[in-house]
C-alpha cells in the first residue's frame, strides 16, 4: 500500500502529526509513506525510517512568482505517478487540499476533515472521505485522527502519551558540552515571544549552562544580550534543523515560547516548558515531563489576536517553580 500525506507547514503543526507514523506502521511495515512538505521544513522529517519518502514543494514561492504556479504543478504531478492508494490532507487549507487532489489517480482515495472541522472549509470539497472532529479540539489528537482513520484505528490519549521519540537525526556539526539547558526565545509573532529579560532572571536562579537557539537576525541580538548579562549562557551556533534536533535531544530541560523548536522537545521526549501568550494550550500534550504555563488571557481558537501581549505577564518565578522540579527527572 502506498500512502501520501499532505502536510506542508509549519514546524509545529508537522511535529504534532508525525506521532501518527508509528500508529501506521504497526499495521503493516510494508506500508510506504511519503510525506509531502514545504522544502524549508524538510529537515524535520528526514532520517525519520517510517517514512519512505519526502517530497519537498515550494508553495511559498508563488507569493513573489505567479509563474511558479507551474514549476510546482508540475511537481506534483510528477509525485503523483507513484500512484498512491491512500492520500491524506493534514493540512486542511485550500492549497493541501488543491496538492491532494493533483496527487488523486483513478484508484485513489483522498481523505481530510469535514468542512466543519476546519478554518478553510471548502477545502474539503476535494476529498473522497472527510473526518468530523472540533477545530478546537486538541491538535495532536487532530493530527493523529486524520491520520489513523483511513486505516480504522484510533490511537487512545495513553497510546500516544506512550510515544517513542519520533525525531531523528545524524550526528551534528556542533556539539555542547553536557549537561545543558535550552532557550527558545524566538516565534512567528513578537506578541509570542517572553521577554529577554525575564529569561535571564530565569538562568541566573537556575545557574545552569543555557544554550539559547535563534532563527534570525532579531533572535540573534536578543540571544547575543542574554549571553552579555550572563555567565550560564551560550548562544547556539548556526546550523540546519539536523543541528537543532541533536542540541535539543541532549537538553535537561528546554524553555521556550510556543513555536517549532519547542515542540522538537516533546518529539524527543525530553522535559520541556512551553509558555503561551496568544495562542492555545490545547496545541501541545500535558505530560510528566512536558509542561505548559499560560498567560490569563482568553483565546479565541478561530480568531488569534496578535496584539495580545499577556505573556508578558507571566513570572518568572511561575517558571523556575517547575524548571526546578522538571530538571530532577534527567
């Protein structure tokens, strides 16, 4: 059986719907899965052995190009003479589910959520089969339903609290000396993100080695500043997300706002602390090692308000309480 996911972005949401590979393959290993993904966040899938083949696009070239309308058709086209008998909008958003219909030969079947279960309901117009269950319902437990329901499986909440880590990588470029912490202080929206110096006042009570992770250039100058004002941090080194999955594998403990390398740690079983602001915290799994700390605003699940900066708010102190108790399990 040949199987395609469609789930092209972003790091986050791509994470949360790999847990359901190992669910899959338990049926059958002779099931080839190919994951088709925007080629920025390739990395995060690869050396992943449950899955055959990734299949990178470059929808996000069509904003700056309308001529790329053809380069990546084509493409897809191209993908789809490995006539897939199973194709899986993950994605629900016009563009996944324009991609899983070019993928569609005559005997596959295309399957995706109902029009209820998503923001772009006429998105599921394209598929042959459609899965109900709330937008704001978890996201993982999304994911891995989408996932698993083609194949008449329903992993349990134990089931994928049982996980095995799922990221893989090859040995990195650079290497830090254990033991270490993580810092991700960077996100998609500003009004994500905890301030710097809120961060210090974290790593100075902790006194352990921070290494401190960035994506760009106003990253870099807020992680330069945390290494100025203090002793216990190190900015990380610039690398691929092969880099980034090896320094965060090897964390004691991460800390970071909600976005992509944060999530890397739930992946990889390793304790985490992710800090909400402006978005959901039905976005992540609650586990002994992996916890969440919200800021009091509410959350419309529908319409994310970027101009809400209560994260802010929260203590530091909130924070060490658990960073103290997480650091004792590793």
């Amino acid at each position: 059986m040949k199987v395609a996911i469609v789930k092209l972005s972003a790091m986050g949401d791509i994470i949360h719907a790999m847990v359901a590979l190992e669910f899959i393959k338990k049926i059958s290993s002779n099931i080839q899965i190919d994951w088709i993904v925007e080629k920025s966040f390739q990395g995060v899938l690869e050396n992943n052995p449950d899955i055959t083949n990734i299949l990178p696009l470059e929808l996000k070239k069509i904003k700056k190009s309308k001529k790329e309308i053809f380069t990546q058709y084509k493409l897809v086209k191209k993908y789809a003479t490995n006539n897939y008998d199973i194709i899986i909008d993950a994605q629900g958003l016009l563009k996944s589910a324009f991609v899983a219909k070019l993928l569609r030969t005559q005997h596959s079947v295309v399957y995706g959520f109902d029009k209820k279960s998503i923001r772009e309901g006429i998105a599921s117009y394209f598929y042959d089969k459609t899965l109900t269950i709330p937008y704001n319902a978890n996201t993982i437990d999304r994911n891995v339903r989408v996932l698993t329901f083609p194949f008449h499986i329903m992993p349990s909440h134990e089931d994928i609290l049982g996980k095995k880590p799922f990221l893989y990588y090859k040995k990195p470029y650079h290497t830090y000396k254990k033991p270490y912490n993580v810092f991700v202080i960077g996100s998609t929206w500003e009004s994500r993100n905890y301030p710097k110096e809120k961060f210090l006042i974290i790593a100075e009570t902790l006194k352990f080695q921070t290494i401190v992770v960035w994506g760009n250039n106003d990253e870099y100058k807020k992680a330069l500043w945390l290494q100025e004002h203090s002793s216990y941090i190190t900015i990380a080194k610039k690398g691929n997300l092969n880099d980034l999955k090896a320094l965060i594998s090897n964390a004691k403990l991460l800390i970071g706002n909600d976005t992509g390398p944060t999530h890397m740690a739930w992946g990889l079983n390793v304790p985490s602390i992710t800090i909400f602001g402006p978005t959901p915290t039905n976005r992540v799994y609650i586990t002994p090692i992996n916890k969440v700390i919200k800021s009091t605003s509410h959350v419309n699940h529908y319409k994310l308000n970027k101009n809400d900066f209560s994260i802010q708010e929260i203590q530091p102190e909130e924070i060490i309480i658990i960073a103290k108790e997480l650091l004792s399990y590793r």
